[in-house]
C-alpha cells in the first residue's frame, strides 16, 4: 500500500462528508432522501455501465 491509497480513502470519506452535509441542509424526509439517493445511484450505475459497454 502507498502513500496515494491512503490520500483516495481520505479522500473519498470527505466528499461523503461534504455530500451528507449539503443533503442534511435541505432537512427533508427520510423517505424522500432515500428516494433520491436511490435515484442517483441507478442514475451513475447506469452511466457506468453504459461507458463499460462502449469501451468493450
């Protein structure tokens, strides 16, 4: 293990951290923030899927 995986785990705890944040300031339900949670990640499942399946 070196030096930059430690860097990209910090790393990526932050932006969580700033996300959570930003998503907390609206206060709004727990059902439409688990909706919308939901929504953006088939949203970048589907994205992800869709360069791996022109890259292929």
């Amino acid at each position: 293990m070196n030096g930059y995986e430690w860097y990209m785990i910090i790393s990526g705890a932050a932006v969580l951290a700033l996300a959570g944040g930003a998503l907390a300031s609206y206060r709004l339900s727990w059902k439409r923030s688990v909706t919308y949670m939901l929504i953006w990640a088939c949203i970048f499942t589907a994205v992800a899927l869709l360069f791996n399946a022109v890259g292929a």
